[in-house]
C-alpha cells in the first residue's frame, strides 16, 4: 500500500471517528438559552404573529425569486461562451448577442409592469 494510500485512509477515519464525537461534545459543552425571542420565527427580519398558514403571502417574493433564478441561469449560460469565444467564432457572438437581448427584453418587460416595485 502506498504512502499517500495510507494518509488518505487515515485521515477519512479519523474523520468518521472525530466529526461525531464533535458534534456531540457541542450539546454539553455549548451554552444553551430556553428564551421565548429564541424560538419565534423570523421571516426576512420580519418578526411574524401568530398568523393562519392558510393566510394570504405576498407574490412579490416569490416574483423576485424567480427572477433572480433567471438571471442567475443567464450567468451560467454566458460564463462558457466567455471562455471558449475564440474558438467559436462570429456566430457564436453574435448568437450571445440575441440571448443577451432576449434577457435585456425580459428586463425591461419585467420593469414595465412594476414587478419589482414594492410599494
């Protein structure tokens, strides 16, 4: 068996031994604190009253969500092209071009109906 073999096999044992062991001696050896303000729910900074699960939630929140979910994909989408651009070429451009577009047309559809407007 190798050296680097031998480290290896050590390490994630006294990984599987330790991290356990750990998270155990927390419970006893950390300070712990009964409060009431403790265990209230805290949504966004805002403290929530005891309200029905079956009231209404504002869309905003989810609206901004996905959102921000489409422009996230739209990164991920551009971050290869940025990488291999040389290699593809002028069509590969001026097709990342049109998805940019696309995605500054959304934007601005996105801004004309006031989605992002919370008052």
């Amino acid at each position: 068996m190798s050296g680097s073999l031998l480290l290896a096999s050590i390490m994630i044992a006294a990984l599987v031994v330790l991290l356990p062991l750990l998270f155990h001696l927390t419970k006893y050896l950390g300070s712990s604190s009964d409060n009431v303000r403790k265990n209230e729910p805290v949504e966004g900074g805002i403290r929530l009253t005891c309200k029905d699960s079956y009231d209404a939630f504002n869309v905003k929140f989810f609206l901004v969500g996905i959102i921000f979910l489409i422009f996230d994909v739209e990164v991920l989408f551009m971050f290869p092209w940025a990488l291999n651009l040389r290699e593809l070429g002028l069509f590969a451009l001026i097709e990342m071009f049109v998805f940019m577009g696309l995605l500054i047309g959304g934007l601005f559809y996105v801004y004309k109906s006031k989605v992002l407007k919370w008052t």
